[in-house]
C-alpha cells in the first residue's frame, strides 16, 4: 500500500508499515526468508510473495 501518512510515500506493507525497499534491501543483502519474516513480525510466505511482486514489478 501507499499511504503519505507512511514511508513517505514509498510502498509499505498493509499490516505493519514497514518499507518494503527494508525488505528487500534485506533479501538482496543475503538475509534469509525466515529470519526476515521473523525480524518483521510476517510469516515466510508474505515475505515470498512480497518477494515476487517486486521481481514481476522490475522485470
């Protein structure tokens, strides 16, 4: 989502409001699934479907 009241403008994540560039900076870095999913409060999956949507949007 993109809330001006969050991130700046930049997309957040719905349920908790962190950046999603946070994330995936993370994930490009090496950082594994889990232990993002874990340092956010989300699960595996949301992290892997996040992960999707920005490789199918830069593509």
């Amino acid at each position: 989502m993109i809330d001006p009241r969050f991130g700046r403008e930049r997309p957040v994540v719905a349920a908790n409001r962190v950046a999603v560039k946070a994330i995936t900076d993370l994930w490009e870095a090496g950082e594994s699934v889990e232990d993002i999913a874990y340092d956010f409060d989300m699960t595996p999956e949301q992290i892997g479907v996040l992960r999707h949507a920005t490789v199918r949007l830069a593509a």
